[in-house]
C-alpha cells in the first residue's frame, strides 16, 4: 500500500473540497448544454449562475461583473492583451515578481513595457511606481499597471490600497492578480480601484480547469475569444457546469470557512520548528505581512533539486516555488527580484498550507527536514 503523502504544496494546487466535488458530479449527471432552454439545460444554467452568485459575495461585486474562463491564466491574458488591443494604452507597467502568466502576456500584446523593482523585504518599489505614474501623467500617456495581490513564492501581500492611493483619480488601468490572494484575504472588488481581478478556481480547493475574470466597465471590452456569446459576450465556449459549480462551492467555503488564524499557527509552527532544526535557515518575506499561508525558505548549500527528492522519497510534497514551469525546478525570478543571491536562491523551497492542512503534516514535514539536514552535514563532514 503507498503511504499518504503529506501534502504541503496548496500554492500550487489545493485538494478538491468534498463539497465541491459532490456539486461537480451531480452537474455531471446532467446531460445538455446550459445555453440549450430545454429542461436539462435549464438545470445546467441554474447550476451556473448560482456558482456565479457565490463568487460575486465572495469577491465583493455584482454577479454581471463575472466572467467565468478556463484559468486565472486565461482571465489575466484576457485583460491585459485584450485590455491592450482595445483600450487606449500607450504602454504597461508590471511587478518584478509577478506570475509567469502576466509576463508572457505582457510580452504578448507587443507594448513596450517596465517592471517595478521589487525590494529586498519582497514588496514592490512605490516611490518608483510613483514617479513612473506622475511622468506618464506629464507625458499625457495611459498605462496598464499589473500587480499581484499575493506573491505565490513568499506569500507576501502586497499593499494594494497604497497603489490605488496612487492612481487616485487618473485613468490608469489597474489589474490585480488574485489568484493567491481570492479567499485568503479581505478584498472587496467593487469598492476598490481595481479595474480587473483574475482569480483561480483550483488554488481555493475547487477544480484544475476553471477561473473567472471580474471585470468593471472599463474592462468590459476586453475580450479573446468572441464565440457564441457566452458569458455576457465576453468570454466564447460553452461553459462547464460541472467544473463551475464546484468553484462556486469552493468561492463560498473559503468566504465563511476558510480559517487564516489556524493557517498562519501552522506557518508559524514550521517557521519556528525550521530554526531549530538550522538556525541558518532563511526565510524569506518574513519582516512583512504575508497571507500565512505558504513559507519560503532556504537552508544554505542544501540544493533544492537535491532537497525535494529527499522530501518526495519521504512522502512529503514541496515545491521550489511556482508550480508552472513544466516541472522543472529552475530558479526562482521572484527571488532574484528580491536581490537573493544566486547561490541561496537555488536552495529555496516553499511550504504552502490549506483547508486540510493540519498540525501532524507541520510535523511530519520537521521531523523529514531534521533527517535531511542531518545526512547533509554528515555529507559535508564526511568530505572535509
């Protein structure tokens, strides 16, 4: 029998709710399409737009506002390339740590382009975004400006409402990606200055294959795939009932259940446990406010390719940070953005914890990294 693993690896992808999935397999009796007016298709329909309800309490917006897609990765290429096809946009301006998903759309609309410097604390340069923002006003010139809410290595949280403070009454187009951040922080859509927010479906515990693009109107032109007319004409293809019923369930669980006081205990006790263990530890992030829910760390000259072996032989699942490189462990962007040198920086791993996340996976996970940790001296004794 395969022993169960310890999974501490929720940033990347969360374990499906069993709520959520007892509401995708009853969509998935259903046989029809939700744009279809018989019977069937109503029911598929009424499936859809309850889950749209849900996402809408959930983010703080009105249900027109959302756009359900494939992925957050959709969602965020839907509103910057197609924000940039359609809007007025004379160029776009981006964090240094954000999610490979913004930057290769941002490649992608052809603009011309600027990151802001991310400083070494994980949070982004706002004196600097400042000034790009008061010489683009000079210039008379209208920017995109993409950020992250939540970094998806570190956990930090980045401080949304200094930006918005920026852009005050300027006609600036600012989209945030959430799809960390959705149902681990307090945010409210429609009050904010946010223009659009991309969230993810399968980092809340509902399915791989399904996100949603929240959109104010001056996203509302905005669009990639015309289709059909599906979602209010702003996103083509039938939907899935199954696979949006089930981000519904998971909207709303993570509105009244998802416990943040319990997550960062957890953090804190792996936190406090790794220091222990390597009082060299680095733990990156660690001055400023993160969600409390993922740790990145570093153990120095213990080489995270080597290290998330040992783990996996252990039956304890970690990463080396973003999840969507093709499995390959490759260094980390964000952290050279933070200033990490090279050699710490191919050391990093990341702990992220969730709904079922409990105190004995916290302490599975130190009692694997004493043992690793201790076979990594010996080595390196050994070889001295």
């Amino acid at each position: 029998m395969t022993k169960l693993v310890t999974y501490l690896d929720h940033h990347a992808s969360a374990p499906l709710l069993p709520a959520a999935r007892d509401a995708m397999i009853d969509m998935l009796e259903i046989v029809g399409n939700p744009s279809s007016v018989h019977a069937n298709g109503r029911k598929l329909r009424a499936a859809i737009e309850t889950a749209r309800d849900k996402l809408a309490l959930a983010a703080g917006t009105i249900r027109s506002r959302v756009v359900f897609t494939g992925s957050a990765t959709e969602a965020l290429t839907q509103a910057i390339v197609g924000g940039a096809q359609s809007g007025d946009v004379s160029r776009i301006v981006y964090g240094a740590g954000e999610h490979m998903a913004v930057v290769r759309a941002v490649e992608a609309t052809g603009k011309a382009a600027k990151t802001i410097p991310m400083l070494t604390n994980g949070l982004y340069d706002l004196e600097w975004l400042a000034a790009e923002i008061s010489a683009a006003n000079d210039a008379d010139e209208r920017l995109m400006i993409v950020v992250q809410q939540v970094n998806n290595e570190t956990a930090v949280i980045q401080p949304i409402a200094d930006i918005e403070h920026l852009l005050a009454e300027t006609g600036h187009l600012l989209i945030l990606d959430a799809a960390q951040g959705f149902g681990k922080t307090q945010f409210f859509f429609d009050p904010s200055r946010v223009d659009a927010m991309a969230i993810s479906g399968h980092k809340i515990g509902g399915s791989v294959g399904v996100g949603a693009l929240i959109v104010k109107p001056a996203m509302d032109s905005a669009k990639l795939i015309p289709g059909g007319g599906q979602e209010q004409g702003r996103r083509g293809g039938t939907e899935s009932a199954a696979l949006i019923a089930g981000f519904g369930v998971a909207a709303e669980d993570a509105k009244t259940r998802f416990d943040a006081v319990r997550a960062a205990k957890l953090i804190e006790l792996a936190q406090e446990g790794l220091l222990k263990i390597t009082p060299n530890a680095t733990i990156f992030g660690i001055d400023v406010e993160r969600t409390g829910t993922a740790m990145c760390f570093a153990v120095p000259e213990l080489k995270n390719n080597i290290s998330l072996i040992n783990y996996d032989l252990e039956n304890v699942a970690l990463s080396a940070g973003s999840a969507c490189s093709s499995g390959k462990v490759s260094r980390s962007h964000v952290l050279s953005a933070m200033g990490v040198d090279d050699a710490l920086a191919d050391c990093a791993l990341r702990l992220s914890v969730g709904w079922n996340s409990t105190g004995d996976d916290i302490e599975r996970f130190l009692t694997v990294t004493k043992k690793i940790v201790a076979r990594h001296q010996s080595t390196r004794g050994a070889a001295a």
